[in-house]
C-alpha cells in the first residue's frame, strides 16, 4: 500500500469516527454500556478495512501492519467499541489456517471475539473433536458471531457464538464495553494445534497500537486543557511545575509511539513471530503509559476523573489494554534482557 493511498484511508477514518457514534456522544449515555451502534460492523466492511490485512490473493488489500496500526490508533484516539484491533490482527492468522474463512471476515459476516487465557488457567479442554469447560473473559464479543478460544494445550479454537452447548455469563469491562464468559458442554468447533501463541501475540499486538492512540489523544486533550484554563490570572500551561510533568509525559509518549511503529516493522518482516518488541511494549502499555495517563488526570484535577470527561474513559480502556492478553509482569518475564541489548 502507497504512502498516498494510506493518507486517504486515514482521512476517510477521520471523518467516519468524527460522523458516527464520536466519543463524546458516547460519554453521554456511558452507564447504558460502551456499545458499538447498529450497522457498524456493516459499514467497516463498506469500507473495506476488513479486507485491509488480507493478501490480495484472498480478495484483500495487502496492508502492511504498519498500515493497519494506523488505523488502530485512530481507532484508539476515538475508543471505538468494535473489536477492530483484533480484527485486523487475527483475520490473516485465520485466513492462513482455514483460506474459505476470507470471505466472511472481509464481509463482516464473521466477526471476531476472543478470549484471554492467564497463565496457569486451565480453560476449556479439547477432547474428541468437542470443546468443554469454562473460559477466560471474552473481548470484543458484542455483535461478535464467532470467539477464538486460546487452549492451555496449545491449541487454537474457533467456535460460534450461537452453537448448541454455549452458555454466556455476560458482564462489563470497567470501560463499559460488553463482555461474557462462556461456559461449554461439548461444544464442536475448528481446531489448530500449537496456534494459541500466535493468536494471543497478534491479540496483544493490537492492543499496543490501540493504546498509543488512547495515550496520543489524552496527551493531546490534556495539553489544551492546560492552554486555556486561567488560574490567578494565567493559563495553567505557565506553572513550570506543569510543565515538567507533561515534559516527562511527552516523553513516555514517543517511546511508546517508537515501540509500536516497532512492533509493526517486526510483525511486516516475520508474519508468524516472535516479535522481540512485543513483550518490551505491551509491558509499557502496563506500565509508563497507564501511569502517563494517570498523571495527564492529576495534572488536569478534579474535572477528569467525571464520567463527563473523556479521560476517564480513556484511562479505563487503558486498564483492559493492559491486563488483557499477557499483563505487564507476565510479559516483562518473556524478555530475554542478554538478545535485547546485544540488538540494541
């Protein structure tokens, strides 16, 4: 994909984001739930975006990761509800496991949820062609038709929503955004031995973008804040101690922009991993940007932590970026500190 072709896809995301369902109106009515609206999975697939990761071959556009991590941090910025990170991250995983599977994910009649596996739990058991037991809390699962299903075996599942013997426990993140726990008796479904790794990197993958862009568009919010509220006479962008602490903050936000735009390069050169950056940036995300964000609401005060201010909404879709898919000291015990700095 051209750098030119990319900008216009860009700016085409600008405008649907700011046209439908923007993030200040769903501020508005936050305690019914951060729901995506009606068609949208429809109108993604309109626009193409699901076929953007899909190699031409498969009636896609061929977007680089890079390309797609864009588009996720605008995604981000606008706290989208539907799974579009995952979405763009795991559709080639799928495709290159079961090709027939394209067509239904770039016309969004196959849409993705997934759930998270945390080390040492024991989730659903896949015995004799059958899936059973419990799973982990699911992301991305309203107006989802089908749930990726990582195994403690190592095994990939892939079942539907709707099947016979798929029980929802339904619950809230703490961002609002709808989630489930699925209990299984005997559930069929697809199976691919030794694909849970991948799928939960890709997953993880997609969240570093989306929390970039969350984190872009706090600092950015936060920034103007402090340009226009006057105290004593001056705008708060003049107390040096403010100052400082937004220094430090831009900081934190250009190593997670160099991580991420990383992260992409990495997953472009080897497709199917490992990712050395990976473990080093969703650990971040744990971490520096959570805490980055933390303080853009202390120095922004009272007014940020209402449910009438975008930043706490921002600051908690941090916390499921953060904890879902390898938590931050799960992953910072995967990086192997002797390869990072010789590559350094």
């Amino acid at each position: 994909m051209e750098r030119e072709e990319l900008d216009l896809l860009l700016d085409g995301a600008r405008r649907w984001f700011a046209e439908h369902a923007p993030l200040s109106e769903r501020v508005a009515r936050f305690r019914q739930g951060h729901s995506a609206p009606v068609g949208s999975w429809d109108a993604l697939a309109d626009l193409g975006w699901l076929a953007l990761p899909l190699l031409e071959e498969a009636d896609g556009f061929g977007a680089p990761a890079g390309a797609c991590f864009e588009l996720l941090r605008l995604a981000g910025r606008d706290a989208r509800p539907e799974a579009l990170d995952l979405h763009l991250l795991l559709a080639p995983l799928l495709v290159q496991l079961a090709p027939e599977l394209a067509a239904p994910l770039s016309a969004g009649t196959l849409r993705l949820a997934m759930a998270d596996l945390q080390p040492g739990a024991e989730g659903p058991r896949w015995n004799a062609e059958q899936l059973s037991g419990r799973t982990g809390a699911l992301l991305g699962v309203e107006h989802a038709t089908h749930a990726l299903l990582p195994l403690a075996s190592g095994g990939l599942a892939l079942l539907e929503l709707a099947a016979a013997g798929v029980s929802h426990e339904p619950a809230r993140w703490v961002d609002g955004r709808a989630t489930a726990r699925l209990q299984l008796d005997r559930v069929s479904a697809r199976h691919w031995p030794g694909q849970a790794g991948q799928a939960i990197d890709r997953a993880a993958a997609a969240l570093v973008a989306d929390a970039t862009g969350v984190f872009e568009a706090a600092f950015e919010l936060t920034l103007d804040y402090l340009k226009q509220r006057m105290q004593f006479g001056k705008p708060l962008s003049a107390n040096q101690a403010l100052q400082h602490r937004m220094a430090e903050i831009f900081c934190d936000l250009q190593q997670a922009l160099a991580l991420t735009e990383r992260l992409a390069q990495e997953i472009d050169a080897e497709a199917a991993g490992p990712w050395p950056t990976l473990p080093v940036a969703k650990s971040f995300v744990g971490r520096r940007v959570l805490r980055g964000v933390g303080a853009l609401i202390q120095v922004t005060g009272g007014i940020a932590v209402t449910e009438e201010y975008r930043l706490t909404h921002w600051y908690r879709r941090l916390h499921v970026n953060a904890q879902c898919f390898g938590a931050a000291e799960a992953q910072l015990n995967r990086i192997e500190v002797r390869r990072q700095l010789l590559a350094a």
